[in-house]
C-alpha cells in the first residue's frame, strides 16, 4: 500500500466519509470521497506504487474522483510507502 | 460467476466479505444480500428560478464539495418514514458498511429490488459496481420514477448485492513477492 498527501475539504457525504483533495502532478487538484479509515493524517491510503517515471508514481485512488478518475501521476515526494 | 447464498456466508465467515451490521439469514435469496437503509440522507434542492446553472463535472479540478454544500441538505429518514415526493432526488446510504478487501478476488453490483421497482423507485444510477476494496456504506441515488409519493423508512430493505468473483487479483490488491519482477 502507498499514502499520498491530501487535505480535508469536507466531512460527508456519507456517514464515514470524508472530501479530501489531492495534488496530482500537474499541480491540479482532485477531490476524492473516501472513507474516514482510509485517512490518517492528512494521507490518504491508495493502491500500491503501479507505475513509476521521472519523479512521479502512478497510484489507484481508493474511490474515483470527483471528475471520473481512478489512478493519478503524483509526486514521489508527496506519497509515502 | 455469480456467488450463491452459500457462497456469501462462507466468504463472509472467512472475511472475504465484511458486513457491519452482519446480515441476518432473512435478508439472503438463492443469488443476493438484502442491504437495508439508514437513517440520514441527503436531499437535492432545486435553484432558485431565473438563474441559470450548471455542473461541470467533467472540468479539471471539479469541485465535487461546491455542488454539495449548496445544493443539498441533511435530511433524517425516521423509521416512522420520509416521504419521497414524484422525481424528487435523495442521496442515501444503506445501514450496513461493506468491505470488499483487494485480495478478497470479490467485487459486487447494487442493484434494486423488484418490489420497489414496480413502484417506480430506482435505488441507483448507472452505477452499480462494488469494486474490490470497497470499505463504507454503500451510498443510493434514490429516485422516484413513479406518479405517487413514497415513503422511505429507516430499516426497510432498500437495496440488493450481488457478488461476483474476480478474474484474478486487481494489480492494488497484489503485494505477492514477485510483484516488482520483471520479465527481463
């Protein structure tokens, strides 16, 4: 499993859930609604590294994204494990 | 394949499949899980008129949390009932969370069930799948199709789950030993 940086946004919409958004590589965030035991922190818990390149890891976000996406180009330097 | 009966409670005694509150032996059928509704929604509010608006989801950096927080409310669905008026639009969620783990090789649909069906109440849209990992409530988009009011209570069962088994283990769920082998 790897962790990537995110912040709060907002609690909800369901019960256990949390809006969280995450920096992407391109510098463009992304909100996620993920379940509060997946954050910890402010690092939320994704796949593990997929793919690597030049600086940046491809990773699954536990939920899709509020704009439809699955898996983000982060930077290393934002995910830990 | 589709998981019997059986099938879920063997995966649910193993852990393959965890559901909090565990479901009791009434709400299994021969090929699916009865899941029931909780006790807090959220209902969509209408715009006020002349001004005109639209959702972008499909921009880059969306802001999910803008459309949330100004268009809908918390509402309580009691176990005396909430009454969900013709073509009103309630998000919910069902009492019970569901945990699919990656290596589980498991993912689910949610799916309606017919006896609410034929009243006009549609419990999702257009996304049914359960992927493997999963860990939460199950959230309903709730839908009155029909011509007369419904009432929704706390506790009545909303939903359905079907599992379905995998081919193979999704690459988040694989931390096997030759994960970063090569073939070179």
């Amino acid at each position: 499993m790897c962790r990537i940086k995110c912040e709060h946004v907002m609690d909800g919409p369901g019960p256990q859930e949390q809006v969280v958004r995450v920096k992407q590589a391109t510098g463009v965030y992304e909100e996620v609604i993920a379940s509060r035991s997946s954050i910890s922190q402010n690092m939320l818990e994704t796949s593990s590294v997929l793919a690597r390149d030049d600086g940046k890891v491809l990773i699954e976000l536990p939920r899709e994204s509020a704009s439809g996406k699955w898996r983000l180009w982060i930077n290393s330097a934002d995910t830990q494990g | 394949m589709i998981l019997t009966d059986r099938e879920i409670q063997s995966a649910i005694q193993t852990q393959q499949i965890r559901i909090d509150p565990s479901p009791d032996a009434a709400a299994y059928s021969s090929t699916s899980l009865d899941l029931t509704l909780a006790g807090k929604a959220r209902s969509w509010k209408a715009p006020i008129g002349g001004v005109q608006i639209a959702i972008d989801p499909g921009s880059d950096g969306f802001k999910f949390s803008e459309v949330y927080q100004t268009y809908t409310t918390d509402v309580d669905v009691p176990t005396s009932g909430y009454l969900l008026e013709p073509q009103a639009f309630l998000l919910g969620w069902t009492q019970e969370h569901v945990s699919l783990p990656s290596h589980s090789r498991l993912a689910a649909r949610v799916e309606g069930k017919s006896s609410l069906a034929r009243l006009g109440l549609g419990v999702h849209i257009t996304a049914p799948t359960i992927h493997a990992g999963f860990d939460a409530p199950l959230q309903l988009e709730i839908v009155n199709h029909g011509a007369i009011p419904i009432r929704l209570r706390s506790g009545m069962r909303i939903c359905q789950l079907i599992f379905e088994q995998t081919f193979g283990t999704p690459a988040k769920g694989y931390a096997g030993q030759f994960k970063t082998q090569s073939s070179g």
